[in-house]
C-alpha cells in the first residue's frame, strides 16, 4: 500500500450466486466487501485505487464454469486490460494465466505468480528482444500476426537452440457489431492473417526451423454483448483446423480470443454457452481471453 497513490485488493468470501460486484451505497456510503471507502481513503490517502477481490474471483468462477467439460481449457487474462500488481497475483491464485503483448507484460506475469507455460504472447509489433525474452521464460504459445513476424521468430528461436509453439491469428472477416475502433475482425481490420491466406501460410512455416505449429487464434473484437459473432467466427476457425488437419498437421489448440462486455445491463446472457461454441472448433485445448471481464467493475 502507498501513502499517496495505493492499490489494495481486499478479499472476501466467493459467492458465485451473489451480483457481479462487490461495491454498494449504504446510506449514502460507497462499501467494497463490507468496508466503507472513506476509511480507505483517510488511511492511505488519495487518489487510491481499490479493487475488489471478491468480484475477481466470481468472474474467474464464471469464465472457469462457462468452459467447463473441455478438457484443459487455459483463460488467459490480458494484462493490458489492468496490468496492477495485486490484480495479477489475486488471478494467478485463481489459476488464470496470462494473455500479453509486451515484454514489460511478460515481466509482470511472471512477478505475480503465473507460470510461463500458461502465458500467450499475442499483440502488433513484437520486438526481437521481446522474442528473445519469451523464448527464455518458455511461454506457451506466440500468436503470429504475420509472416514478416514468424519468419523473424524463427530465426531468433534457430539463433538459441530452440522451438517456439506458434500460431497465426487469423481474421475470419466477421464483425463484432461494437464500436469500429474496436473491432478487429472484419476484411479490412489490420490485425492477423486473412482466414483464406492461412494454409498457405501453416505451410510456408511447416519449412520454416525454430517453430512448431500447434493452433490458430482468433480474435474479433471487445465489449462484446451478444454470443452470435463470436458463434460465427467460431464455426469458421473450426472449418479452418479441419483443412489445415486434413492437409497433416498436427494442430491441437483453439485461442478463441475474448472481448466479452463488461456486463453494464444485467439481463444480457452470461457466457455459459460458450462452452457448445468452443467445442464447434474441434480443438484439444481451447485458450479464452479475459480482459476487461475479469476486472472492469471489481
């Protein structure tokens, strides 16, 4: 805790069944977790920033609930969304791993408790010495967002001696239906791969040394209210690892992305029927983003 700016994250009981926050006014008063704010504040100081770890964990339940019966499913939270120390610890004790797309966000990850291997390197622009730093710390999977990008990997994972688990993330040209600047997967998006350019590009990297394909990532976009979208692009990234199958490799493993809203309207449907849609793309292991979800109102 510091005096003048601070951060805490209070514990508190789970309850799956309560409401999505742990934050209410109590006669006029703002409480977190049955302690009043104003105390907070008398004791450390303003400005200070209190998250609730209650809420966290509920949300981690749900995600965790929402994907559960397949098998190992990783929910890689994204750092950028909150990258605050005590946050990442109270999700790294709730298993979660880590989504990243910076060295300074591997760095982090690592600090408070995640493991490498549950840490997703995905994110524009990786720069060699951020390629050299993940491939020491051995995380899980680099998400490609080009070809430029997987042939600089490969000849910095060839420079060390080792093997770098990849996939390229594809563009399935499927709208998000939320607000243009932040949705990324439509044609004229500039993120990833054109979804009609991957099996040339799995088979340009099958020659290429240093990598191991093992999945295709996706993603569409954020604050996304409603399943449908996700569903298509869903359906499209599983016909998609049925060719490249087809075609004999060996790929294993779904990055769904994330982009589920912050839950701002309380009827709209929570993300329990994610689960069906997951299992639409016929992966072994299924990797779900969790941004703004996890930590937006806690």
């Amino acid at each position: 805790m510091q005096s003048n700016l601070g951060s805490l994250a209070l514990s508190g009981k789970l309850c799956v069944g309560a409401a999505m926050d742990h934050f209410e006014i109590r006669n006029g008063e703002l409480f977190c977790e049955e302690v009043p704010l104003a105390e907070i504040a008398v004791a450390v100081g303003t400005p200070a920033y209190v998250y609730s770890t209650a809420t966290m964990l509920r949300h981690a339940e749900v995600l965790k609930s929402s994907l559960g019966g397949l098998g190992d499913p990783l929910i890689a939270y994204a750092v950028k969304a909150n990258p605050n120390p005590a946050v990442l610890a109270t999700l790294a004790q709730a298993g979660l791993g880590a989504d990243v797309v910076s060295g300074g966000e591997i760095q982090r990850a690592r600090a408070a408790g995640i493991p490498a291997d549950r840490i997703v390197f995905s994110g524009v622009g990786k720069t060699a010495e951020e390629m050299r730093l993940a491939l020491a710390e051995g995380v899980y999977q680099f998400n490609l967002e080009s070809m430029a990008e997987a042939e600089t990997l490969s000849a910095i994972a060839t420079s060390l001696g080792v093997t770098a688990p990849v996939a390229f993330r594809v563009n399935p040209d499927v709208s998000a239906g939320t607000h243009a600047k932040i949705t990324t997967g439509i044609a004229e998006s500039k993120f990833g791969i054109a979804i009609g350019e991957a099996p040339a590009a799995y088979a340009h990297i099958a020659n290429l040394p240093g990598l191991s394909a093992q999945g295709v990532a996706v993603h569409i976009g954020s604050q996304l209210t409603d399943l449908a979208p996700l569903e298509r692009a869903f359906v499209r990234v599983g016909d998609l690892l049925s060719d490249l199958r087809s075609q004999g490799l060996e790929l294993r493993v779904a990055d769904l992305g994330g982009g589920l809203g912050v839950p701002y309207n309380p009827d709209l449907p929570a993300p329990q029927a994610l689960r069906n849609m997951a299992r639409w793309c016929g992966a072994s292991r299924a990797i779900g983003r969790s941004g703004w979800f996890s930590s937006q109102d806690a």
